[in-house]
C-alpha cells in the first residue's frame, strides 16, 4: 500500500492548480510490478467482452469459483450469491439493463460477491470464473463496480466505458462498417496502416426522415450534444460512483453528501444544457407534465451487440392501459414529497425527525427522488426515478425479459431529450425546498475586507473537431499477440474550445486561505432578473488561492478547471503502455492515471454564435472553511474520491450562491463580480 500512498500524494496540485498544496510530494512515482500485473488483468479481462477468454494464464480459473468462506469478508453476502446463482442468472448474450427487478438483484449480488474477496488473489479468480459464466453487460457493471470501490484498486485505470462497449456510444452504422471492412481487408485494423483504420460515424442528422418523425423539432441541432461521447461517459461513471443500490454507511458514500450532490449533479447538467439551446435562439426545456399524448419522440439508431435495435419511443407517444396504474403510483410518491417539503419535516422509520428547514438536509430529499438503498429507512416515498424511466420506456420493472431503451442505461440516457424533461420536472422538489431556506444574510456573502477589483477573460472561441475513440473491442479478434498492434478508430464530430484563460485583480486586507467559485452563464438585462436566470448559471470552476495583504492576481487556465478533465488516452494506447512497462521496457507513471469523473473539459462552453454570444462569467471569493477530511491525500488523477468527499472543496451548499432566493438590497457584495464575454463560434479546423 505505500506507493498508493505515495501516489496519491505526488498530484494534488491537478486537481487546485496551482493552489493550496499541503505537503505535496514533488517526486514521480512509477507503477511496480504487482500494480502493472493487475493493469494488465483488466485490460485483458473486458477485451472481446462477447468472445471466450484466449488468455493461456486465465485458463486454470475459468472452471470454479473460490467457494472458501475464509476467503470472504462477509461470507453470509457471498453465500447468497452462490444460492442465488445456482437458479439460473441472466445468461450470456441477454440484453442487459439494471432497470429490471431481477438484473438488479443478480448485480447487487454479483457485486458484492467480487467485493467481499478477502485479497486479489481471490478476487482475481472470481472475475475469472465471472468473465465466462455471468451475462457480458452484467458482468461489466459488477467488475467496474467493485474497482471503483475495493479499496486496494485504488488508482487501477479501466479502458473508457466507450471503448469496452462501443454499441451504447457508436450508431449501428459505424460498427457494421468496422466490421464489414475487416471482413474483406485483412489488413484492416493494424498499426502500419494508420490512417485506413478510421470509420467516420454520422449523427443523426444524415436521417432526416427519422429525425422529423421521432425527434423533437430541434433534435437535428444539438445531435453533436445529445451524442457527445464524453458527456455521456460522464453521465454514466457518476451513475456508477453512486449507484442507487448501494447503501451509503455500509460503502462509504455519505461521506459525499449523496442526496445533495446527486440533486446537484442534475441541476448544472440542466443548466449546461439549456446554455446550448440557448446558442440556437430555443427557449429552456420545459418539464415533463405527463398529458398524453407526449409529442416528443425517440428513436437512437443504436442497436446492442447481437443486432437489436434500441427500444424506441413512438411520436405522440401514449402509455398503455396497465401502465395508468403505475402513473397513480407515481404522482403519489410525487404528492408526499411536496406534502414533507411544504410542512418542513418528516419522520424516520425509528421516529426520528428530520427537519427540512435545515439546508444541509436536502441530502434526505436527493436520496428520495432518486429512490436509493439509503431512501429505504425513511418511509413511504417509493421509486420515483425509476418508475417514470419505465413509464418513458414502454417497460416493467418487474419482468424476467426487458428490451431496454435509451432511457434504461446510463451510457445513453443522455442521448433521449425527454431526459432533460423528466429532471426539469424532479427539480421542482429540489427550487420547493430552497424557496423555504431564508436569504443568505450580507456576512455569509461578503468577505470582509477581500473586492475583486476587475477581471480579464481571453476571447471565448468554439469549434468543431474530430475525437477518435477505439472501437477494436466491437471486432473479434483471434490472436491474443495481436491485441496491442491492432486498432480501429470510430471518429466523431464533436464541440471543442480554445483554451482561454482568466485573471483576477483582488485587494485584501486579509491574510490566509479562500476559495475562489466561478460560474458562466446567460446575460441579462436588468440585475434583478438574476433571480430567475440564475439557475441557468454553471459552475466551471472552484479552487484555493491564498490571500496576503494588498494586491493579488490570480491567472487561471480553463484546462486546469476543478470539475473538468482532458480527454481519455484511447485503450490500445494505454495498454501498449501497461505492457511494454510490465516488460521493463517503460515506466508506467502512477499519476498518469485519468480520471473518470470530471466534466469534459471540452464542453466547458456552449457554442455561441458566428458573430459572438453575450454570456457572463460570475466569480466569487469566500473564506476557506475547513472540511473534516484530509486533502492532502487526494488526486483526482489517481482516484475519483468516493466516499471521501472530493467532489467539493469546502463545507458551504452545493451552488453558492445561487441556490437560493436573493435579497438584492445587499446580494452584490464586493468579493463577487460578473464579466460580461462574447462567445465565437467558428468552422474553421485550425484549432485541431
């Protein structure tokens, strides 16, 4: 364990930038050969995750489980599992979603079976024998999963979920060319080839018949958002960090202030995305009101691994006859929401009372709506999320066959407009109980004796560009020697910036720590419309800086963004990387490690107009104030930090200072400022 304490401690400043950095180590840390061992198991393990195991070394373990109860850290867990698995699991080849009763259970169980191994010894034969006997997508949930959070994998990397399973993130066309080409070009796919082994993938805007019928009218617009692969990656490693099964004492996850941050989550990815309708002169996305028939329809041009075609959502869709059942179970579960938001307290199963006037309770409200293992102990509030995905999808939660929608996987549910709809519309709970909160008074604003002085944006530039990820995995393979000379990219058309920055000029008569927050977000007229647009506003930026008395300049780069990450190095890069370092041919540096859980950094503007788009940046400096855990043994590079609450800086509200109703008879204080900025958009590819 001491090089993951070493390389956890070699990084910190990647994720402040520049800022406070505790006892930070400034040396590099290579990965040893144990750790490259199980860099390499991965890797190979979710290679051709629908072929056999090739591996001659995996052989021996493909046949049994370890079934030694010695072995286990919870024994009575895993002997469900084994009872469990013996009536009959999801079989291979099955379409998998864990929006059905009886997936999740198998999951859960699957899960916690790969979790409680005792040590890697056992635990790497478990995924062994998994690897051959559970369903594919089951089985690349479960181990994720349990790397994300088995603490001695911490800084073990896994390929992008897009380039395990390109079917949920490329169009039908792009893998059935990927695979008609090699059929014909044995050639097709190797290194010395380069440049041949690119499949261009088209949104889909190249079938206007489909989009005019299954989309809403402004679908064709933002495809390039919808699809982007990042954003939806994104979306699915925060679904996996807090998985609603899970509970939070027994894996850590309260630590993160789940229920806030999970309603947080979903407010900037709301707001960020009505930034970019706003590019296009389109009003903000209207909530769900469940009258049918729903107008807006969907159809992915998707399809799973074996050929089927994602589930679609007709036009002017209408629920069946046996579904209006489940749309009364809904609307109840929404009516006693409002009923303990409005009376401003509720009651635990042990007749505790939890007081919703408390701001730091919305943790409760967020484990509600989302309906996870935590919500379980607070009463009567049912399965909210989940029930209105099944409502959207067509589907039953409690069926042994499903065939899942867009809407029923976290790799895709970004892609269904009616998403942005059903989040619109769960948010009313999250703006009920912050209407109830009191304003913030002038000292919880203001930082006495700290102003902001004035602060200079680069000019704001987007544009188009191409992103190649590896699609290899959608080929099968023969030759396990080939596995690192052999690639096919699936490129795509994607939103980019030009790296900017910002400077602020800041006057103190204060000595010590602060934080600095920045938020960008739409112009308005007159200031007291901010409370409105202020839910449109997104956090880009959060971050330490130390104050001395007098002048301060803080110079900020957009790609050192607190909640934003660069792109993923593609899989047969990585792995080529693992193995000639494992064959003492390279050094595989530990703080190499990427992380999953940021924000693509690319994304960090709308696209704007040809002749510039006024927005605003907002920035605010508040004191530091102190959090119960260590920073200085954390790396975003190396670890995501669930469970230790690194997905914020400090201890005030998620969204300070926009979270609540404003007094603007003193809201503006002197350590804030807004900056007014143009945002270009250009066709041109120079910037590629």
């Amino acid at each position: 364990m001491k090089w993951i304490i070493a390389a956890v401690a070699v990084s910190l400043a990647v994720v402040v930038s520049g800022s406070y950095t505790p006892g930070v180590k400034t040396d590099v840390t290579y990965a040893d050969k144990d750790f490259l061992l199980k860099q390499k198991f991965f890797f190979e393990i979710l290679r051709n995750i629908h072929l056999p195991l090739q591996y001659e070394e995996y052989m021996p373990y493909t046949k049994i489980y370890v079934d030694d109860k010695t072995k286990y850290v919870n024994f009575d867990q895993v002997f469900e599992f084994f009872e469990f698995f013996k009536l009959g699991y999801l079989e291979k080849g099955e379409i998998f979603t864990i929006y059905n009763k009886f997936y999740l259970k198998q999951t859960y169980l699957l899960f916690t079976f790969l979790y409680n191994s005792l040590d890697w010894d056992t635990y790497y034969k478990n995924v062994i024998w998994a690897r051959e006997h559970v369903n594919e997508g089951m089985f690349i949930y479960a181990v994720t999963l349990s790397v994300m959070h088995r603490t001695d994998l911490k800084g073990i990397v896994l390929p992008a979920i897009y380039e395990i399973y390109p079917y949920y993130f490329f169009n039908t066309d792009v893998i059935r060319s990927a695979s008609f080409r090699k059929m014909y070009d044995p050639k097709f796919g190797f290194y010395g080839n380069g440049k041949y082994n690119v499949v261009y993938s088209n949104y889909t805007l190249t079938y206007p018949a489909q989009a005019k019928l299954f989309y809403d009218d402004h679908y064709d617009y933002m495809s390039y958002y919808y699809e982007d692969i990042g954003l939806n990656s994104y979306y699915y490693y925060f679904m996996m960090d807090y998985p609603f099964f899970l509970g939070g004492d027994m894996f850590g996850l309260f630590k993160d202030r789940r229920g806030e941050l999970y309603f947080y989550f979903h407010q900037q990815l709301l707001a960020r995305y009505n930034l970019e309708r706003f590019s296009y002169h389109m009003k903000p996305i209207m909530g769900l009101n469940w009258q049918f028939p729903l107008k807006m329809g969907y159809f992915s041009l998707l399809s799973y691994w074996n050929g089927v075609p994602f589930k679609s959502r007709d036009y002017n869709y209408v629920i069946g006859d046996y579904d209006y059942y489940k749309l009364d179970w809904i609307k109840d579960w929404e009516m006693r929401i409002r009923k303990i938001i409005d009376q401003g307290y509720f009651f635990l199963d042990d007749g505790t009372k939890i007081d919703l006037r408390k701001w730091e309770n919305i943790d409760y409200l967020g484990n509600i709506v989302i309906g996870n293992a935590d919500s379980m102990k607070y009463g009567y509030f049912g399965f909210l999320e989940t029930f209105t995905r099944m409502l959207l999808s067509g589907n039953d939660f409690v069926t042994m066959k499903t065939w899942p929608s867009v809407l029923m996987n976290f790799e895709t549910t970004l892609r269904d407009p009616m998403f942005y709809s059903m989040w619109e519309r769960f948010m009313d709970f999250y703006y009920l109980f912050k209407s109830y909160l009191p304003y913030y008074t002038f000292d919880e604003l203001n930082f006495k004796g700290v102003v902001i002085k004035d602060v200079v944006v680069d000019k704001l530039m987007t544009y188009f560009d191409f992103f190649d990820a590896d699609i290899s995995n959608a080929i099968p393979m023969t030759n396990v020697n080939k596995y690192w000379d052999f690639t096919v990219f699936g490129r795509t058309k994607r939103l980019n910036h030009k790296p900017f920055t910002y400077t602020l000029d800041v006057m103190s008569e204060y000595t010590g720590k602060g934080v600095i927050r920045a938020f960008i977000g739409p112009k308005f007229d007159r200031f007291m419309d901010l409370d409105y647009y202020k839910k449109y506003f997104v956090e880009v930026d959060q971050y330490f800086v130390d104050l001395v008395v007098g002048e301060n300049t803080f110079v900020r780069k957009s790609r050192d963004f607190f909640w934003s990450v660069k792109d993923r190095t593609t899989y047969t890069e990585l792995y080529k990387k693992i193995m000639t370092s494992f064959n003492g041919q390279d050094k595989f540096v530990l703080d190499m490690s990427e992380a999953h859980c940021g924000f693509p950094d690319r994304l960090v503007l709308p696209k704007g107009w040809y002749s510039g788009m006024p927005y605003q940046f907002y920035f605010i400096i508040t004191p530091f104030y102190t959090k119960t855990q260590d920073l200085s043994f954390f790396d975003k590079s190396f670890s995501c930090g669930v469970g230790t609450g690194m997905r914020y800086l400090d201890t005030l509200p998620m969204g300070f200072p926009f979270d609540r109703e404003i007094n603007f008879t003193y809201w503006y204080t002197k350590n804030m400022f807004f900056k007014d900025v143009l945002i270009y958009h250009t066709d041109d590819m120079k910037y590629n």
